[in-house]
C-alpha cells in the first residue's frame, strides 16, 4: 500500500510503499517521483529524479520485521489523518497512514491461518497476539 511512515526521529513522515507477505511487514521510502518532477521541470528533471530514485533503492528497506513479532494491532485517528494503522513488537511500534482498515483483516487471517497466533479483541479498533 502507499502510505507515510509516522514516527518521530529520522522515520518522521516518510512517503514511501509498505507491504505485507505472508512473513514479514517492511516498509521502504520513495523520495524522488520521476513523473512529478518530470511535470514540473522537464524531461532533464524526470531523467534524473528517476537515476536517484534508482540509486535510493538499492539500499534496505526501512522498516522490516517478521510478522512472528507482532504482538498487537490497533486503528488511531487524528484530526488530518483518519485511519492510523499501528502495529506494535517488542522493538517497539510503527504507525502507517492509511492502513488500518487495508490491512487488519490480512493481517489476522495471515497471523492465525499461517503462524498459529491466537488474537484477542483489545478495544473497539484493535486487538492483540495471546499466544503463539
């Protein structure tokens, strides 16, 4: 899914693509856009936000854990943003814009059907791993 990364520190506000396999959640950021900067400036700018773009992404994803890790999800709204997905591990927890109602119900199919999790509603918009 597109979406931005919310976090604070170096990870504040990063636009980028998150995916979901059956395994692992990662999360890489996309910060040259060959097709905007191409509108805006010309063939000479789309050729060479794409070359960095190409460069940006050899590197590592940002974000990347196992879903074996994931010990509970939860949906935040703030006044901009309406549909916060959060996704918390013992590291820690990564916020997505736009995500919640996307991915909850992957997410819960891949963690019982696939790694045994048991989940256990935890409020109206969340719910946590019991066991596995």
């Amino acid at each position: 899914m597109s979406t931005i990364l919310m976090a604070s520190g170096p990870l504040k506000n990063k636009r980028g693509h998150a995916h979901l396999t059956n395994d692992r959640i990662f999360f890489s950021d996309r910060r040259f856009d060959a097709a905007a900067a191409g509108g805006a400036g010309g063939a000479l700018a789309g050729a060479t936000a794409s070359a960095f773009e190409k460069l940006r992404k050899e590197r590592p994803p940002m974000v990347d854990f196992p879903l074996t890790d994931v010990t509970r999800v939860a949906h935040v709204t703030k006044l901009t943003v309406r549909d916060i997905l959060v996704i918390e591990t013992a590291a820690g927890e990564t916020r997505f814009a736009n995500g919640f109602k996307e991915w909850s119900p992957s997410l819960r199919r891949v963690l019982t059907e696939r790694h045994g999790r048991t989940l256990m509603d935890d409020g109206e918009d969340g719910w946590k791993v019991v066991q596995g």
